[in-house]
C-alpha cells in the first residue's frame, strides 16, 4: 500500500514537471521593471509583449532548436528592494501548448507598478530560484527596465554573486524621454549603464527598446538570441547586428542611480 502511494505521488509530480533534476536547454527568468516611472499603459505594453513573445513562431522555433528541445521560464515583476512579485513560477515551454498556456496564465494578472528602482533586489531575488526543479545548460536572468538602480544594494554586488553561480544576466534598457511621475529627470544613456553595470556573464549582451511602442519587437528579437544562444562562438547563426556585449570602466560610476536619487530628493526638501 505504502509503495503504491509513494509510485502516485512521484506520477502526479512527475505529471506537473515538479521533478528536481529534469533536463532542459535553458533556465529562463524573466524580470520586469513595474517601478514608478513606468505608468499602467507602459506596464501594460511591456505585459503584451512578452505574453506575444512567449507564442511567436520563431521563438518557438528557437526552443524546438536545442537538444532538449524545450526551456523552463520563470518571470516576475520588480520595483523597489522589497517588491517582487512571481506571476509565472517554474513552467516548461516545449510546443505551442505549453507555450499558449503560460501566456494566458501571464495575461490574467492584474497590471500594477510601484515605487523606486531595485535592479539589484530583482537580481537577489532571481539568484535562489534556479537549480530547484530544472537543471538547464545555461541559466539565464533577463532584466527589462527604463531606470538605473536606486535602491537597495549597489547594482554590482548582486550581479557578481549572480555570475559566481554561473548565472549569466542579459538586459533589455528601455530608452524613454519622459520623466517619472514623480518629477525624476530622463537617465541619459541607460544602454551604457545596462552595458556597463547590470549584465554580465558567458555571452551576455543586450538588446535597447526605443520607447516601449518598440517593446514587444525587442522582447521577441531578445528571446530568440537567448534561447538559440546566438551569442555562443558554436552558434549555428550569425549574432544580430543590434546585440551590445559586456563592458567595463562606466565613467558615471554603477552608483550614478543612487546619487542622482539622493540629489533629486534633496533639492525637493530644500525647496522652498
């Protein structure tokens, strides 16, 4: 009786991909910016299109590609060091089915934004998440956000205890000329900063939305290069012409967010 149980519950886990050690080409998570300079449209724009991505052809084609032919994606919503919220946990996307039923799932949430800008809490967020129900050939942390790091800890931290895992962080700076709701002034240069302080790791690179009407192009183009590896040397096609690798030596400093932050908030006070 006792082994029978035990034979049912390893099925039913078996059933809902719950096994720890199950073999995929890539642990995917997917981290969205909802701080306060992104307004309910903009988030919603950004829901969209990874919601369009997550179902696109090509993407699927991508992850058809590799020898496992299916990825576990995770993806969550950040904001300020203490506002994480998990929409997706763990789910294998391996055909259009699974595919069509994490997107539905990632639609039927509410749309909601915050305050502040932690890139580093969504990176200490992502860290523990991976190795506990996939074991994938790469791990990646996919950061989309229109603001540098201004809250919790310094950017840097995290994204080296990231790459000390072996996690590989790629980054998707969304370009905006409109200032925040509230009052902070446009970030010049946030490709740089993205490029300089936030990815990092084996083939890391990013891919710059022009505005978030551009968005869900990017997205999509941003999936396919992380799941088919493009920037692998073993690629099996050429890397596109718009990825931006690695750098270091940021003249502004990783902390630029952070100073600029204090600065803004003290002039308000001093005001008169």
């Amino acid at each position: 009786m006792r082994s029978a149980l035990l034979g049912f519950l390893a099925w039913v886990l078996a059933a809902s991909g719950a096994i720890a050690g199950e073999q995929v080409d890539l642990e995917l998570v997917l981290a969205v910016d909802i701080s306060g300079s992104i307004d309910e449209e903009e988030a919603r724009l950004q829901r969209q299109g990874y919601v369009a991505a997550l179902t696109d052809p090509d993407v699927l084609k991508a992850i058809r590609s590799g020898i496992e032919g299916k990825i576990a994606i995770a993806y969550f919503e950040w904001s300020g060091p203490e506002t994480r919220r998990l929409l997706l946990d763990w789910t294998i996307i391996e055909d259009e089915t699974s595919a069509k039923a994490a997107a539905t799932r990632l639609a039927s949430f509410p749309i909601r934004s915050a305050m502040s800008t932690s890139i580093s809490g969504a990176i200490e967020f992502a860290m523990p998440m991976y190795g506990k129900a996939y074991e994938g050939t790469r791990r990646v942390l996919d950061i989309s956000g229109d603001g540098p790091n201004n809250a919790g800890t310094l950017v840097t931290v995290p994204r080296d205890a990231a790459l000390a895992r072996g996690i590989t962080i790629n980054g998707l700076p969304i370009i905006n000329d409109r200032p925040s709701r509230a009052g902070f002034p446009v970030f010049k240069d946030l490709d740089l900063y993205f490029q300089h302080c936030v990815i990092g790791g084996p083939g890391a690179f990013l891919v710059v939305a022009e505005g978030f009407d551009t968005f869900a192009e990017a997205i999509r183009r941003k999936m396919i290069i992380e799941i088919a590896d493009l920037t692998s040397p073993h690629a099996r096609w050429p890397m596109p012409e718009e990825v931006k690798r690695y750098a270091q030596d940021y003249a502004p400093g990783c902390d630029i967010g952070e100073r600029q932050s204090r600065e803004f908030w003290q002039r308000r006070f001093q005001a008169p």
